[in-house]
C-alpha cells in the first residue's frame, strides 16, 4: 500500500495561484516605489484619468500664459525706461527753449534740437531682444519712424507722414478670457514731440535763431509760446509713463496668479500621479509578508504524508 502526500492537485493549484497574486502586487508596489508614480499609463489610473488630463492639460495653458507674460513684462519694463527717457528729453527741450528766451540768445537752440530729435528718434526706432521693433504695433518689421533729419521732419506736410507704425497694439492672454494690452505706438507717444520739433524747425527756417545779436521780437514771441507746448508735451509723456505702469502693475499680478495656479495644478497632479512612499513602504513590507507566507505554506504542504499522522505501534 503506497502512503501519498496529504496535498491535492487542486489545493497545490490554489496557493500557487495565490503566490502568482502575492508576486503581482509584490512587483507593483515596488514599481510604484522605482518609478515614484501610481501608475505608468493613464488607464493604471482609472477613474481619475480624466482628472488627471484634464489638470495637466490645465497647468500646460498656464506655462504658455506665464511665457508670455514674462515676454511683456519685458517690454514694459524697457517702455517705462524709455517714456522716462522721452518725457526728459520733453523737459530738456522747454529748458532749451526757456534758456534762450531768458538769455535773449538762440544761438546754440537747434543744436540742442537737433541732439533732441536724434535721441528721441533711437528710442522710438528701438527693438526689443528678438529685433522687432518695440514701438511699431502690429507691424513689427518696420521702424515706425520714417525720417532720419530735422530737415526731412520739416520737409513733411504733417508730422503723422513721419510715423509708419500700424494702429493694432501688443497685447497677451494671461489667464482663460483674460488678455491684457501692453503695446504703445510710436505715434501715440512721439507725436507731440515730434511737432514741437518741426515747429521750431519750421520758424527757424525762416528767422533763423542763430542769427543775432539776441532774439527779435517775433522770434521771442514764438519761443515764449513754445514753452507752454512743451510743458504739455512733457506733462502727456509723463502721463503715458504713469499708464505703462499701471499695465506692468497687471502683468505682476498676473504673473502672481499664474504662480499660484501652478503651485496648486502640480500639488493636484501629484496627488494622483504620485507614490505616497511611506505608505508604498508598508505596503510593500504587506505584500512581502503574504508572498513570503504563501511559500511557506505550500512548501509546507508538499512536504506533508500520510506518515505525518500515523503515530508508531506501541
């Protein structure tokens, strides 16, 4: 009579099957500690694969709305520098024209004219990092400046012949549905200052205020007038100075925002996409335990006979 092992074939199927369970979620979980992630695909994700899309997808726009952003606040950084620079240039200009009216001297006035109208002209033809022009609307290829000389500023029929710029201006979305306009126009800002300069080029042309000795009435006359245009000039620049910040004021708060929502998209993302480690390692340590247990238990049970519960005759 032949004495068998206690175990069946199918209690032997059972706790291999339970092993082969015990060592998938053995090597899952230490997938997940390996990788930090839940999951390699979205479907190892479930139900909250779509969440999960949805929010990535979310804090992609919002990087594409902080680039951009940071371009703008760029260039109203260098717009502020600028306006500053041209409503000087505005105050340096009634100076010019005060001092030779006080003085009673107009000898060295369209020197400093036309130092004024070369500088002022750089600014407005200047461009930005990637070589647009800053101040050219839409038309960014073009310098929005059109003449190179007080005389061919003077030569113009009207001082809007030597702007070139187009009438759209720069703006940027910042956030879904919010766009913020940043861009200025050479001629919204220079136009004023451009004709003060052809206006006095203009008359100097025709009384020329180096001629001496002194001023005659007229051109003192003119020159008195002057200095209130200027004063307005200087005072529009200043204005338009004050509404560039008031825009880079926006931008920085936007910027803030889109911090903000960054913060949180990624914290949510990694709420779902990301391996809890301490609770990957007790569960790694469980699964471990029942792998181990399982082995155990089925070596134990083909080791076992018959012989094992027959005691020895007495």
């Amino acid at each position: 009579m032949s004495i068998d092992r206690v175990a069946t074939s199918t209690q032997t199927a059972f706790f291999l099957n339970h092993i082969q369970t015990a060592g998938h979620a053995l090597d899952k979980t230490q997938e997940k500690i390996a990788s930090g992630k839940n999951a390699n695909t979205y479907a190892g994700f479930g139900d909250r694969a779509q969440v999960l899309t949805a929010t990535i997808a979310a804090n992609a726009r919002n990087a594409a709305y902080a680039n951009a952003t940071e371009f703008a606040v760029t260039q109203t950084e260098m717009q502020d520098t600028q306006l500053t620079s041209l409503a000087a240039l505005a105050a340096q200009l009634k100076k010019s024209v005060s001092d030779a009216v006080v003085n009673n001297d107009g000898s060295t006035l369209m020197v400093q004219v036309q130092s004024i109208f070369d500088q002022a002209s750089a600014i407005l033809n200047s461009k930005d990092s990637n070589g647009a022009y800053i101040y050219s609307g839409a038309k960014t290829d073009t310098a929005p400046v059109t003449v190179n000389s007080l005389a061919a500023l003077q030569a113009l029929p009207s001082v809007a012949n030597a702007f070139a710029n187009g009438d759209i201006k720069k703006s940027v979305q910042v956030g879904d549905g919010v766009t913020v306009a940043y861009g200025i126009t050479a001629s919204d800002i220079g136009t004023g200052l451009m004709q003060a300069l052809k206006d006095i080029t203009n008359y100097d042309l025709g009384s020329s205020f180096a001629a001496g000795p002194g001023l005659n009435a007229g051109q003192t006359t003119f020159l008195t007038n002057t200095i209130a245009t200027t004063v307005t000039v200087a005072t529009d620049l200043t204005a338009a100075t004050a509404a560039n910040g008031y825009v880079a004021n926006r931008l920085a708060d936007a910027q803030s925002q889109q911090t903000s929502m960054n913060t949180l998209y990624k914290g949510f993302v990694s709420n779902i996409q990301d391996t809890d480690m301490a609770d990957a390692a007790t569960q790694l340590s469980l699964n471990q335990t029942q792998l181990q247990a399982a082995l155990q238990v089925t070596a134990g049970l083909h080791q076992l006979s018959l012989l094992n519960f027959i005691g020895s005759g007495g």
